[in-house]
C-alpha cells in the first residue's frame, strides 16, 4: 500500500517553455508553455497517473523530472533532495534512483546490440556487475519480465512488440529504481499484450516496491493500474485526485469531456461537440485555458485563471475550475 506519510517525489511550480522565434534575428516573440506551473506529488509505493489528449504536456513533464529537458522555473525533489540543482556524483546517483520505460519499444533498443549488452551495459557503467558475472545479472532481469534465458544473445529486431517492450522494462529495473516513469508505455501494444504487460507491471511493483509515474491519454489504462490520478491540460494539472473519484465523479469540465470521449458499446459519439475539438495552445493564453471549448465558460473564465485548490470535503480532491461540479 502507498505510504502517504513519505512522499517520494514532490513537484513544486515547475515550468518548461520553449521560446517562439521570429524575424530574420530570430527574435523571441513568445513561449510554448508546455508545463506551466505544475504541482505534483508521489507517495512511496504509489502509481500516479498522469492523463490528457496529446500535446497537452505529460511527456514533456516526464523528460523534465528526467533532466532530459531544462526547466525554465520550479523544483523537483526526489528524496528530499532537488533533483534540478544536481550536479556530478549527486546527478549520477540520482540516474539510477529514476528509470524510464519509452512509448516506442523499437526506437528504445539499439538494433546493433545483443539483449546481454542491452540489460548490462548501464550495470556495467555503474560497477554493479562485473563482465564475467552480467550474464548471471541478466537472466535475473529476464525471469523478472517473464522472458527466457536463451534471448541474451538475440537482437531486438528477433522480438515481437511485447517482448520487446518486456526487455525494456527489464533494461529499467537493472539498476535498482525507485521510481519507474512510463510513458505511454502499453500505447503502442496489441489490446492482449497491453493487458499481459500492465499485470506485468503491477505485479513488479510488488515485487521490488516500485513507485510509477504512468503517463497515458487512456482512461481505460490509468484507471486499471493508478492510486491516484492527475489531468492535465495544456501545461496544467486541471484536477487529481483518487482514481475512483475523479473517474466516478470528475469535477472539471475537460476531466468531463474525456470521459464522454471513451467508446462505449451500444452509445453514439456527439456530433458537433465544441468542446471536442483539438485543443490549439496559445502563445500567451487569458484566463483559464480550457475556456475556449468549456461549454460552462463566462467572462470570468476568460479574465482569470483558476488555481489548482481543494473541492469537496476530502483534501485528497483537488480542482482548478471556477464551475467544478
């Protein structure tokens, strides 16, 4: 069971705009605000789920905890310790703290390596293995993802999609995480596979007593493997909260809108649906980003952005909507 008493990852104001540039100078004459001031937490042991549409800012979120992208403002803390001012030692350290399982599994693995070499190669760099002990190490890696030990000296290209996505985890768990970022990472899979790799999953998590940062736009997935959940919009966590009581009862019209988009047997799809429309950032948005397709908006909607605060009677529900439901 999650320990909310320990937070293992807290996120506090965290930007990461890109600058629009223009003009023969390449003058900067805006920002994408791709995350924009996101506060998160993670509890040991605990699954978050982080879901919206594509664009709206998730991967970006993950690649930034992940050091991959710079932050422009904010701080992520991993263990107390924020993980945007670390440097040498303390940034190797924390390379191993945090993994990270890919959408794509065939663009994950280097088609010139051998699975021995993928599975090692961070244990070797790191001095966990030695090279005549990582065959060994390897086939541990294999038993855990439900792989055999007579692919250490296969090619990726030898696998098909699931198992190539098993070797990926596997590669994740080498180093003994505590933190495993997915991103999208049944996306790509059969209906079957995904299912057989979020069992996988949950299982791993309560083998080696992971915390996963599950990033998905499908609420079927998140709402299979997540504690908690968290729904972002254009850079913008809009609301979080337990997993049943957002998707039993979401407040906020886009957690609304998402819900509605999810196939349902025997229920027809809206028709001219406003709100369904792609969402189209804005360099510079007033008020509350969803306002434009928000069928509840009123001119208080576009004059101020609501902030991310408390609703109903649990402090565990959290909304950034001045018309939560």
């Amino acid at each position: 069971m999650p320990d909310s008493a320990t937070p293992l990852l807290e996120i506090h104001g965290l930007k990461t705009w890109y600058p629009i540039k223009k003009g023969v100078l390449a003058r900067t004459v805006g920002f994408v605000r791709a995350v924009d001031g996101v506060d998160l937490t993670l509890n040991r042991g605990e699954t978050l789920g982080i879901v919206g549409e594509s664009g709206c800012g998730k991967s970006t979120l993950a690649r930034t905890i992940l050091r991959l992208e710079k932050a422009r403002e904010g701080t992520v803390t991993l263990g107390g310790r924020n993980v945007l001012a670390l440097r040498g030692a303390g940034l190797r350290a924390f390379r191993r703290k945090v993994q990270v399982v890919f959408q794509d599994p065939h663009a994950s693995l280097n088609p010139r390596h051998t699975v021995l070499d993928l599975l090692t190669e961070a244990m070797l760099v790191h001095g966990l293995v030695t090279r005549e002990g990582r065959r060994d190490a390897a086939v541990r890696l294999l038993s855990d993802v439900g792989l055999p030990p007579d692919v250490l000296d296969r090619y990726p290209h030898a696998f098909s999609g699931g198992q190539r996505q098993r070797i990926c985890i596997a590669r994740a768990l080498a180093l003994g995480p505590e933190l495993l970022i997915c991103d999208e990472a049944v996306s790509a899979l059969d209906l079957s596979v995904r299912a057989q790799v979020l069992n996988l999953l949950q299982d791993l998590k309560a083998k080696h007593g992971l915390s996963y940062l599950f990033i998905t736009h499908d609420i079927g997935v998140v709402q299979h493997i997540s504690d908690r959940i968290a729904v972002m919009y254009l850079g913008k966590i809009v609301e979080t909260g337990p997993t049943d009581d957002v998707l039993g009862k979401p407040a906020h019209p886009y957690t609304r809108l998402l819900m509605r988009a999810v196939p349902r047997i025997g229920t027809p799809l809206p028709e001219n649906d406003a709100a369904a429309a792609e969402a189209t950032p804005a360099p510079d948005p007033a008020g509350c980003a969803f306002a434009p397709r928000c069928p509840l908006a009123d001119a208080a909607c576009r004059r101020a952005s609501p902030a991310l605060e408390a609703h109903g009677a649990g402090a565990a529900r959290r909304c950034a909507c001045f018309k939560a439901g």
